[in-house]
C-alpha cells in the first residue's frame, strides 16, 4: 500500500488527473466519449461523403429534375393554351367565313342582279340590231330594184369588153413578140450578111489588088502597045502630012470641024444664060412673097415656143413636187392590211383578257396622288417563259403565288387592303421584306452531276425585270427544273442537294417526304396565254404605231397628190394641143412657099453648074490657034520625027515582051481569087434569100398587128365609154351605199356594244362560278 502512495505522489498531473477520474468513476464517461468522438468522426466522414455525393451528384440532378418539370409545367399550359387559342381562332374563321359568305353572297346577288341588267340591255341591243338588219335589208331591197338591172347589164357589157380587150391585147402582144422575135432573127441575118458582105469586100479587095497588079501589067503592056500604035501611027501620019498619027483627018480638015463646033458650044451657052436668067427673076419675086409671109412664121414659131415652154414649166412643177405617181395607193393599200390586221388583234387581245380574269387585278388608289408605279400587278404576268415546253413545270413551281400581288412595301400592300376597293382577296408580295431562297452554286452543280445539263434553276428559265428581281427568287429560287420524273426524284433526295425539283409534267418532289403528281390536263395553259396576250398586245402596239405613221403619211401625201394629179392632166392636155399646132403650122402658106422656094435655089444652083461645065468653046477657040500653028510649023520638022518615032518604036517592042510574061502570072492568081470570091458570093445569096423570107414573115406581121392594133383601139373606146356609164351608176350607187354604211357602221357599233356586254357578263359569270366554288370548297 506505502508502495502505491509513493507511486501516486510521483504521478504526472495527466495521471493523477486520470487516477482521480477513474476513482470518481468519469473515466468510463471520457472512455465512452473519446469511443463516440471516434464513432462521430466517421459518421462525419460518411456524411462527407454523402454531401459530397449530394452536391456533384444529387443535387444537380434534382435541379435538371425541377428544370424539366417547369418546362414540362410551362408546355403543358401552352398546349391548354395552344388548344383553346385554335378553338378561338376556328370559332373567329368560322365567324369571318361566315360573314365573307354572306358578303360574297351579297356580291353574287348584286353581281346577279348587275347580269340580268346586261341581259336587259342585251336584249335592247339585239333589238336595235335587228332592226338595223330590217332596215339595211330594205335599203338593200330598194337599191337592188331601182339599180340592179341596169347596174348588172353595164357590168355585164363591161365585163364583155374587159375580157375582149384583155384578149385582143394578149394576141396583139402575142404578135407583136412574134415581130420582135422575127425582127431579131432578121438582125442576126443583117449581122451575118453584113460579115459575108466584108469577106466579100475582102476577097473583092484582094481580086481587084490582084487585078490592080495584073491591070497595071496589063495596061502597061497596053499602054506600051498604044504608045507602040501611036508612034507607028504617027510615024504613018507623019509620012502621010498630018501632025501626029492619032489623027484621021489631015490639019485642014481638022481645022474646019473644029471651027463648027465652037459655034454649036456658043449656041448652048447662051441658052443656059436664058434659063438661069428665068430661074432668077422666079426665085426674087417667090422670095418676095416668101418674105411677105415671115410675120406670121415668127408668131407661129413664137407661139410654138411658149407652148414648149408651158410643157417644161409644167414638167419642172411635177419634178419639184415631193410626190412620185403610185405612192398614195401603195400606202392606201398597205392601210387597209394593217386595219385588219389591227382589228384582228383587237379580238384576240379582248377574248385573252377575259379569259385571264383570274390574273387581273383593279383597285383604286388608297390615297390622293397615289404613285401607282408602287403596284408591279400579278405575279404571274411580271414575267415571260423563254420556252414554252416548261410553261407546266414552271406553273407547278410557282403554285399559288401565281396569283399573288407584288408591291414595293407593306405599307402599299395595308392601303390597299384599307382603302384599295378590292374586288376580291389578295396575297401580297413585299419586294422590300420577303426573302431569297436561293439554292446553292455547289448544290446547284451538284444537282447537274447527277440529274444531267437538262437540270435548271427555275428562275434562270424566265425573263424578268430587275425591279421584281426580289419576287422572282422568292418563288423560283428554291426550285430546280427537271426533264423527266427520275430524274427529279433523284436530284430531290440527294443527300448533297436536298431541293424541291419539278418535272417537265409537272410531277412536284419535296425533300420533306411528300410529292405531287397525275395527270395535269391543261397544264400550263395559263402561261402559256398569259404569254400569247402579252405578244398580241406587243404586236398590237406594233402595228397600231406602224398604222399612225402610215396614216401620217397618208395625210402628208394628199395635197401633193392632188398637185400631182392636176398638173398630170394638164400635161397631157398640153402635150396634145403642142402636136395639133405642128400639124397645123405644117399646112401653112409660108411652110409651102418655103418649100418652093428651096426647089427653085436648087434648079438654079443645078444650072450654073451646068454652065461651069460648058467650057467647050474655050477648048474650041484655042484647039483653032494651035491647029494653025501646026500647019505652019509641019514642012520644017518631017525628017527629025521620023527618026525619032523609029528609035521609040524599037525600044517598046522590047518592053513589050517582059510585060506581056507578068501579065500571065497575075492572070493564073486572079482566077483563083475569083474562084474564092464566088463561093462566099453563094453563102451571101442564101442569106438574101433568108432575109427576104423574113422580111416578107415581118410585113406579113406587122399588117396583121396593125388590124389589131385598130381592133383593140375600136374595144378600148367602147370600154370607155362603157367604164363612163358604168362609174356614174357606181357613183349613184355609191351614194346608196355610203348610207347602207353608215347604218352597218352603226349596227357594228351595237354589235361591238352588245360583244363588250357579253365578255362583261361573261367575266361577272366567271366571278361568280368562282365566288360560289371558292365557298362550296369552304
């Protein structure tokens, strides 16, 4: 025990703490609390855990948990919402449908009511018709009765003498070619004559230069024999006492004859004196006379030249006119095909339009001053197919929005729901909000890859202005064009494309998982007209415009027409009177003295020509000295002209001989020449005789053409004639016609009248089928 007190005493204070406790009996407490702080800590580490857990694991899933009912909370309301919204929405369209029906039925029944007014006024119209038919038929009747007859037979005389005289004149101009015809064969014949005739001149020229050279020869040789003759015969005369040998008679006798020949030449020179001398005193008293009568060739030629000059101041008038003859009826005529055809298009302008009622939009401008350029019109007329064969695809892409309106802003498209009047509902599309659904340039390729070349954007098929450019991408844009239906649906659901694709029939394809397609009767029909109404009123606007100028230009044409025509008149009145004023002066006293007097100045020059010529007595009176002369000179040179007329003679002898073997060669030459000549002779004889034919062929013709020439001029007096009496009855008849005119005129107005009342009733009756099928279909 002292043991343990000694132990206690050195204790720690922690043991003596202890020991204290343990006897006090808290140790087991301070066991039980270290055990349940250990037990604490890791239940502290557990609940750690826990909340570790619950923050990165729990919690966040429970807020996902509240999130997802909240949004399931908030859709739940909306769909409850969402349901009684749609329950609103088709009791307030039930309502709206309601009162549109009882307006459209109000519309129809004033639309009704509007038909059976038409059909009134039709009914009046028709009546008026009729009674213009009445009226016309009577008129007719009245103008057959008084005129028919008469009218018919002068037509029928008329016509007689048209065919006879279109007849006489194809026989006379039958003929008249057969003349040319033979006149042409006579020239070729001439032609022909006249190239025989210069070979003929040819070989004649080579004959006679041949004959030339041989005549030379020849006429050498007879030269040199004549002159041999003469020596020898003047050597004889000399022998026998005359002066040369050419002489047959003696100097003495000569001298006597001589002597009496000089008074027979003196005989004849004086009565040419005496006729020349008559011929003079004739010609100054015709001349005095011819002279007396000048005054009224002066006037005469006056007269002649200011008539000349009438016709050129006349045919500078008709040159100065801006006119040339047949320019007013060309245009006349070219007026009246445009008229009709003008008229034509008309019509069928009209009937396109009132079949495309659908696509016609009226409206009256919502404000004072309202720029109406703001109203581009339908969409499905703001644009032109290029090719017809896609008019179906291209109807079926646009659906309907076709039908739409297209405006430049909503602010247009509310004043015209507001204050525009509209006859009926509109879509409208905003060029400044809607958007361009445009495909893709690598879709668009892409679709080209697998559908082929044929694969086009629907818009690129168009043509169209820039100012609906917006408009068109909005309905074309997203939709490709296909050729066939495979080739549609595969372009459609390509994955890389994934694009609404139409084909050529108008089988639709939508990547979304639906298609439309079947039989399309019809399709395409409405572009199709909308294009036909847009060329006739291009063609249309064309032809009027051409019409106003021609019409201008016809109006141009009239005063200088008319000037034309009268100074025409007057030119040929003019040209007629100028050739009976020529024959007229041919007749005249002075014409003929001029004549007389232009004989008698010939007779006279003829005359003293004569006389010139009479030089006889000169040669007489000097052959007398010379004779005398050579009887004195004769007795003292005998014996020289012997002598010398013998040594002459012996040298011509010897030229003689080398002549007379030149002469033979040229002989042989001129025989051949000859021979040629002849042939050629021959050809040109058969041409004459051709030609004579011809010409007898041609005399022959021309007498007949002359008889049918005086034929067709007796006809062609009696066609006058007949044509005169034939206008004034056409005149008279003229007149009645113009009143059957102006009643047809007016009856046409009436039919037009009762044709535009019967295209309005008809696009009422359209209106209404529409109106009525539009709510049956509600």
């Amino acid at each position: 025990m002292q043991g343990r007190i000694t132990k206690v005493l050195n204790m720690k204070p922690p043991e003596i703490l202890s020991m204290i406790e343990e006897a006090a009996g808290t140790r087991m407490y301070e066991m039980k609390k270290i055990s349940a702080l250990k037990t604490l800590e890791k239940k502290q580490k557990k609940v750690d855990e826990i909340s570790k857990l619950l923050d990165e694991e729990v919690l966040p899933a429970l807020g996902k948990l509240r999130n997802e009912k909240t949004q399931y909370v908030q859709w739940a309301n909306g769909n409850q919402e969402l349901d009684r919204l749609r329950r609103f929405c088709a009791a307030v369209e039930f309502v709206q449908a309601e009162r549109a029906r009882d307006s459209a039925l109000s519309e129809v029944t004033k639309i009704k009511d509007k038909m059976e007014e038409l059909d009134v006024s039709m009914e009046k119209l028709k009546e008026q018709i009729n009674e213009k038919d009445k009226s016309i038929a009577e008129k007719t009747a009245q103008k057959e009765a008084t005129m028919g007859g008469e009218l018919k037979e002068l037509s029928k005389n008329f016509d007689e003498l048209e065919k006879s005289l279109v007849k006489e004149k194809s026989v006379m101009e039958n003929h008249e070619e057969l003349l040319n015809n033979e006149r042409t064969i006579a020239q070729k014949i001439l032609k022909n004559i006249e190239e025989t005739k210069t070979s003929i001149l040819q070989k004649e020229a080579d004959v006679t230069k041949a004959e030339n050279e041989a005549a030379d020869q020849k006429q050498k040789v007879d030269d040199l024999t004549k002159k041999l003759g003469e020596h020898e015969k003047e050597f004889q005369g000399v022998l026998a006492g005359k002066s040369s040998g050419n002489e047959e008679k003696c100097l003495e006798d000569q001298l006597r004859d001589t002597k009496a020949a000089a008074g027979e030449a003196k005989s004849q020179l004086e009565q040419l004196q005496a006729k020349i001398d008559h011929s003079e005193n004739e010609l100054k008293a015709k001349k005095a006379q011819w002279a007396s009568k000048q005054d009224e060739a002066t006037a005469a030629q006056r007269e002649f030249d200011e008539r000349i000059k009438e016709l050129e101041v006349i045919k500078a008038s008709m040159d100065s006119i801006n006119y040339k003859e047949g320019d007013m009826e060309a245009k006349q005529k070219e007026r009246s095909v445009l008229l009709a055809t003008v008229q034509e298009l008309k019509d069928k302008v009209r009937v396109l339009s009132g079949v495309l009622t659908s696509v016609q939009f009226s409206y009256r401008d919502p404000v004072k001053n309202f720029d109406r350029s703001k109203v581009k019109g339908v969409f499905a007329k703001l644009f032109e197919v290029e090719d017809s064969s896609k008019a179906t695809a291209l109807e079926v892409a646009a659906g309907g929005n076709l039908y739409c309106v297209v405006v430049d802003s909503e602010d247009t498209g509310k004043m015209l729901i507001k204050n525009g009047n509209l006859a009926r509902r509109a879509t409208f599309i905003l060029l400044n909000q809607v958007s361009k659904k445009l495909i893709s340039q690598n879709a668009q390729k892409k679709a080209v890859e697998v559908g082929g070349k044929d694969v086009k954007l629907a818009s690129d098929l168009v043509r169209y202005g820039d100012e609906v450019k917006n408009a068109v991408a909005f309905v074309f844009g997203s939709t490709l064009v296909c050729r066939s239906i495979k080739e549609a649906n595969k372009v459609a659901f390509h994955p890389e494309i994934c694009a609404t694709c139409v084909s050529l029939e108008g089988d639709k394809f939508v990547p979304s998982g639906y298609l439309t397609g079947g039989s399309r009767r019809g399709g395409g029909e409405l572009l199709q007209k909308l294009g036909a109404l847009a060329t006739a009123e291009k063609d249309l606007a064309d032809n009027e415009r051409r019409l106003a100028d021609i019409e201008a230009r016809i109006s141009e044409f009239l005063v200088p027409h008319r000037k034309y025509n009268d100074l025409k008149k007057k030119l040929e009145l003019k040209s007629y009177d100028l050739e009976l004023f020529k024959s007229r002066v041919g007749q005249n006293e002075h014409h003929k003295l001029g004549k007389l007097v232009k004989k008698l100045e010939d007779e006279l020059e003829a005359a003293k020509q004569e006389k010139e010529k009479q030089g006889n007595y000169d040669n007489c009176a000097s052959s007398i000295k010379k004779l005398e002369k050579l009887i004195k000179d004769h007795g003292s040179q005998r014996e020289t002209r012997l002598k010398d007329l013998d040594k002459k003679i012996r040298s011509i002898k010897n030229e003689m001989q080398s002549a007379s073997k030149a002469l033979k060669e040229h002989a042989s030459k001129i025989e051949r020449l000859i021979m040629e000549k002849d042939a050629v002779v021959s050809e040109l004889s058969a041409l004459d005789e051709q030609l004579a034919a011809s010409q007898s062929q041609i005399k022959s013709l021309s007498e007949i053409l002359e008889k049918h020439k005086s034929k067709v001029n007796l006809i062609k007096k009696q066609f006058e004639e007949a044509t005169e009496k034939l206008q004034v009855r056409r005149k008279m008849l003229q007149e009645c016609d113009s009143q059957l005119n102006l009643m047809n005129k007016e009856q046409q107005k009436l039919q037009h009248k009762l044709s535009d009342i019967n295209v309005e009733r008809k696009k009422l009756e359209n209106e209404v089928s529409f109106k009525e099928g539009k709510f049956a279909n509600k």
